[in-house]
C-alpha cells in the first residue's frame, strides 16, 4: 500500500486498516456492478449510505473516484482509490486516465 498526499494533508492508511467491509456499502457494491466508483460529492451519499459518508467526511474527503483491481480469475482482489478534499479539485478524465495506467500496470505484475 502507498499512500501519498499533498502538504497539510493528514494519511489516513492506518485508520482505514482492518474495517469491516459492511462500512463500504456503496464503494463494494459499485465496484462489483460497474468496476468503477465514483462520488463527485460526497453529499449525494448521506441519506444512502450514512457509514462511509461520515466516514469520508471524517477525514475531509469531499469526492472520490475508485476502480477495481482483478486477478486473472477476474476476481476483484483490491482497488486503487483518488481523494480530493476540494471535489472541485477532481478533473475527472485526468483521473481516470492516471488510474486506468496504474491499474494495467498493477494488474500485470500481480497475474505474472
């Protein structure tokens, strides 16, 4: 696991760890159906998934995007995940682009 933020950014790794995944309704299931998640603000959340909304918020999150990693199975094993504190921070197609290339890369070396 990497994780890198900007200055006056908090790591939030070690609290993440070991959480149920019941607490990630919304992120498992659009992962499964779509291989993708994405939350432009993390207010159009609050009413359907209260857990990982205040979870997000707890840690200043204001959008996100994530994909799926898979085996060779094709079986989600992990997900690459992009923050922003500032949704309006998020230029969404450079985002996916970068995830995109880290995720073949990723997804490469752990199916040799």
């Amino acid at each position: 696991t990497n994780e890198v933020v900007k200055g006056g950014t908090a790591l939030i790794q070690q609290q993440s760890q070991n959480l149920f995944r019941s607490m990630f309704f919304c992120l498992i299931h659009s992962l499964e159906d779509n291989g993708y998640d994405y939350i432009d603000d993390i207010e159009n959340i609050k009413e359907q998934d209260t857990g990982f909304y205040s979870y997000l918020k707890d840690f200043g999150i204001g959008a996100k995007y994530s994909i799926a990693l898979y085996s060779a199975q094709k079986n989600i094993i992990g997900f690459l995940t992009i923050d922003f504190s500032n949704k309006d921070d998020a230029d969404i197609k450079e985002v996916i682009n970068c995830l995109q290339d880290k995720k073949i890369k990723i997804e490469t070396l752990l199916n040799l």
